[in-house]
C-alpha cells in the first residue's frame, strides 16, 4: 500500500527564481510537477504574497479581481504538469512574490517565484531645450517644475 502511494507523489519545481520585466511586457512565472504528471485533475493556486490570484479547481478558472484577463495556465501544457502562470501587460504593483501551490489528495506541494518590474527608461529635459523636441504622439510631455518629463521607450 506505501509502494503506491509513493508512485502518486510528485514534487513542484521552478526553473527560474526570479523573473524580470518592464511595465507592458508578458511574463510567464515557471512551475512544473516533478515527474512529467497530468495536473488535469488537481487544484492550482497562484498566491501573490498572501492573496489567491488563480485558481484552477476541476477545470474552471477563479481570478481575484484585478488580474481579470491578465492570467492563464499554458492549457494544453497541464497534461505534461506544466503549470506555469502567464501574466499579460504587467504593472508596478504584480512586483512581488509569487506562490504556486498545486494539490492533489491528500499532497500539497508549493514552490515560490519573484518578480521584478522595471517602469522603463526615462530622461530629463531642462525647459530650455524644449523647442528641440519633436511633436511626436509617442512621447508623453509633462511640466515638472523647470523641466520636461517625457517617456523615450522601454529598455530593449
């Protein structure tokens, strides 16, 4: 009886502990079971610090306000146990860390993510320089004290 329960058991691994993105950019947070095990039939959970985020529960998909839209599971991957979280247009505030938990019987297993978010570049024009910048849609001018602020992109 202990030799099957031991052929249930599975481990969650990450691949990467820490991933790294500008605000707007799609992300993927790396987790997969240990071994290659269908995750069709488990519960997942994706925690940000404490707060349930995801949920995928006997096929049907929970998400905390807020993330509406912005998250998923790689659906045809769960049947090879990846169950790696994408996150769409990340802001600022999913900076965090990041807790996938999977269960399955009585086995809860968890595995723990960060994420970095970078704002993107910007740069600073003294007032004085203003007539030399273009009326370009792309840039985004505001005044700040004796300077102009504007966005000249994300890093690449």
């Amino acid at each position: 009886m202990a030799e099957s329960r031991d052929h249930n058991q599975f481990k969650l691994i990450t691949t990467e502990r820490n991933i790294r993105g500008d605000v707007g950019d799609d992300v993927t947070l790396p987790c997969h079971l240990s071994p290659e095990t269908s995750a069709v039939t488990m519960t997942i959970r994706w925690f940000k610090e404490t707060e349930c985020i995801y949920l995928y529960k006997n096929g049907q998909v929970t998400e905390r306000r807020g993330y509406e839209g912005r998250l998923s599971l790689i659906t045809r991957e769960i049947l090879r146990g990846n169950v790696s979280l994408r996150m769409k247009n990340i802001k600022e505030t999913d900076r965090g860390t990041y807790i996938c938990q999977v269960i399955h019987g009585e086995q809860k297993e968890e595995a723990v993510v960060g994420l970095r978010v970078r704002r993107g570049k910007w740069s600073v024009t003294p007032v004085h320089d203003y007539k030399h910048l273009n009326n370009n849609t792309n840039q985004c001018l505001s005044l700040y004290n004796t300077h102009i602020l504007y966005h000249v992109g994300r890093r690449t």
